[in-house]
C-alpha cells in the first residue's frame, strides 16, 4: 500500500479533488500490482461505487442539504444570530457565545459542518473582529463551533454511519443531541474566560422591546428541530420523511414567512443541492469501493488482531476506534472516513459488546473534530476559501478549541449515558 499512500498524497498536493485523488489511486494500485486481474476488478470497483450510493436512507441527504441550501439563501440564519445575540451579546464573551449557540441551533437545520462555517462565520465574523476578537480566534471559533453542527440532528455524519452499519439513523439523531449541547456549554465557558481575561468591550444591554422583536423574526426557525427531532421522535416521520417536511418547511419560511427568496435564489439553491449531493455521493461511493478493496485484499486480518488483542476489552476498544477515526478524518474526508472505516472495526466493536449508539456518537465526533483539525481538515479549507485568509492564521487557535473536544471525548466515553439517555428513553428503556 506505500504507493498508493504516495499516490494519494501527490495528488493531493497537487490539488485534484479528493474523490478524484482516492480513485485514481486505487486504480493506479490494480494496474501495478494486480495488472492481469485490473480490468475485471474495475468493473467490480464500479459496481461497489454504485452499491455504496443505493441504500434507501442516502435519500435523505439530497433533500437535508437542499433545506440547508434554502434557509443559507434566505434569513434564517441572520434572524436567528440576531434572536440570540439579544440575550447574551450584553455578557463577556457575548458575541462568541451567539456565534456556538448559532452553530448549534443552525445545525439542527443542516447537519453539515461546512454549510454551517458559510451561514454562520459569513456574518458572525464581522462582528467579533469589531468588538476586538483577534482574526485567528474568531477563526478558530467558527471552525469549531461549526463541528457541533455535525452532532445535532440533522447531521450527514450521523446519516451515513447508520447507512455504513446498518445503526438506526433516528436513535443516532437522538444521541447527538446531548453532547452537542455539552460542548456548546464548553466552548461557552471557555469564550467567557478568554474574553473577561482579554478584556474585550461588550454590546449594550437590549431592552425587553428588543428581545420581543427578536424572538418574534427568530422563533419560526426553532420549527426545524421540532419538526426532524419531535416528529421522528414522536413516530410521526422516518428520518427520509423528516427531511421532505425540513424542505417543505424551509420554503414555506423562506418564501411566505420571510418573503426572502426569489424564483432565481430558489434556482441556485435546487443547482447548488445538486453540486454538493454529487461530491457527497462520489466521495460515499468511493469509499465503499476503497473499503472493498481493502477488505479483499485482507488487510484488516493482517493489521487488527496485534493492534487489539486476542480478547480486547470494551474500553480498549472504543479507545482504538476512537483514535483512528480521529487521525483518519485529519487527513481524508470524515464521510469517506465513516464508510471505510466503519465495515473494518465491525466485529470487534459486536465483539466487545460496544453500544452501537454510543460508538455512533463518538465517530461522528471525532469525524467533526477532524474536519477542524490541522493538517487537512476540510473546514479549514472552507474558511480559508469564504474568508480568504491564510492557512496559518486559520489554524491560530486551533489548541484551545481542540482540547476542549478532545476533553468532550473523554467524558463521553466516561459517561456514555450522556449519549444513550434520550435513545433509550425513546426505546422505552
């Protein structure tokens, strides 16, 4: 496998995308290695690329990211920044806490870390760099707070996990509720005391009038959560339903509600949904292919057992499958980190008796965190394009924000009950 490590590292650096830099470069293996059994392994390569886009719950994603795509054209992410920013702009740290608890609730909108970055950063960024916020930790708090929107339903992560292990996707979405709201809570304190410490000026107070006003443009937003979360919980919608009636309910906000959109933002919109479903779908089917090839070439077999044991415990377990995804996600794609991955710890995550629920959480964990984290983690790209800053200023104050996640980790893995609490209570347990 060392030239293909060296194949897909040169074209990286060179620039290729990366669906096209994983496939080539499995290509590139057959032909070198395998060259009388190539042309018939290609034909089987695509047919597992096509087998890894064909599960029935993938049909949510187009539509989750097209909501995305509708409210990121319209105001809901404005009016939501301004519904909390009224209630605790006025308090050190203000602004940095408005921008977590947007990423927050704005993923329960688009369950995509990079969506978020644009919706969220686009405007809050502005505002911290007025108040006085150094250019690298508004930055680094954008980047990071963003990886919440990656645990709180509806989250592409948690989407294909479920499809990669056949975990149900709505307890998976359950879940992810809990420690999202911890690591808000986290990233909160840590805002505050960077900001009473650097002594930076806070906003006026906004009077009840203002708050009133506020709530009244916001509230309509918080229909999101209540419609995916309430209605898968309550039975009425499956995950795919959840996501037609989030598309529904984002036109009926955008266009009725808000009057935001026009027919030629609603063009874009359906045209950008497009673009972005095929990257997803690509890099998904790329790594069913890639996971295939491994798994016939044996590798795992070869690699797994000394790393685990003859008879690994439950935490050793967690522990390894933790750290791997972990440094995977800050080198490739955390979706294509999900689907290669997630197929090779299977039997010895059953083995251990691990909740399949809990170690769900913790992937997608580590696959946000790795999204953020130096030196190839994709939303670091994404705030480098959206606001044209270097990549050593990007990644400033990546430290702090890390070790908070990293703590998060921990007392996840601690307190598991933190995750299972609302999946078992909704199983009746």
């Amino acid at each position: 496998m060392i030239l293909f490590g060296i194949s897909l590292a040169t074209m990286l650096l060179i620039g290729f995308p990366f669906m096209i830099t994983l496939l080539g470069s499995l290509i590139l293996y057959l032909f070198v290695y395998m060259p009388d059994f190539a042309p018939r392994m290609i034909i089987t390569m695509v047919q597992q690329v096509i087998t890894g886009v064909t599960p029935p719950a993938l049909v949510c994603v187009p539509m989750f990211i097209l909501s995305a795509s509708i409210i990121t054209s319209g105001e809901s992410a404005n009016r939501l920044i301004r519904m909390l920013k009224v209630f605790v702009g006025h308090l050190p740290g203000g602004l940095p806490i408005t921008t977590n608890a947007s990423c927050t609730l704005f993923g329960a909108v688009s369950g995509s870390t990079q969506a978020t970055v644009a919706a969220i950063g686009g405007t809050m960024r502005p505002m911290l760099l007025e108040a006085g916020y150094k250019s690298s930790f508004t930055l680094g708090l954008i980047i990071n707070s963003s990886d919440i929107a990656f645990l709180i339903p509806p989250s592409i992560g948690f989407i294909v996990y479920g499809v990669a292990t056949s975990t149900s996707i709505g307890m998976l979405f359950l879940a992810g509720i809990f420690p999202g709201l911890m690591i808000l809570m986290m990233f909160s304190i840590y805002c505050y005391i960077y900001s009473r410490v650097k002594k930076i000026p806070t906003l006026p107070k906004a009077n009840w009038s203002e708050r009133r006003t506020a709530v009244k443009d916001g509230l309509p937003v918080m229909g999101f959560p209540v419609i995916i979360v309430g209605g898968i919980y309550a039975g009425f919608f499956s995950p795919t339903e959840a996501a037609a009636a989030a598309v529904l309910y984002a036109l009926i906000l955008e266009m009725v509600i808000y009057k935001s959109l026009t027919v030629e933002r609603i063009v874009d919109a359906f045209l950008q949904t497009g673009v972005i479903t095929g990257v997803v779908f690509i890099l998904v089917g790329a790594g069913q292919a890639f996971s295939f090839l491994i798994g016939f070439l044996q590798i795992p077999a070869k690699l797994l057992p000394p790393l685990f044991g003859t008879d690994p415990s439950m935490l050793w377990v967690i522990t390894i499958v933790v750290v791997v995804y972990f440094v995977a996600c800050m080198f490739v794609d955390p979706i294509v980190a999900i689907f290669i991955l997630s197929p090779v710890f299977q039997p010895y995550v059953v083995g251990a008796g691990v909740d399949p629920i809990l170690l769900g959480t913790l992937v997608t964990l580590q696959a946000a965190i790795g999204s953020a984290t130096p030196p190839f983690g994709c939303d670091i790209f994404t705030a480098q394009l959206i606001f044209r800053r270097p990549y050593l200023e990007v990644i400033g104050h990546a430290l702090p924000f890390l070790s908070i996640l990293i703590l998060a980790t921990i007392i996840l893995i601690t307190f598991p009950q933190i995750a299972l609490f609302l999946p078992n209570l909704a199983m009746g347990g």
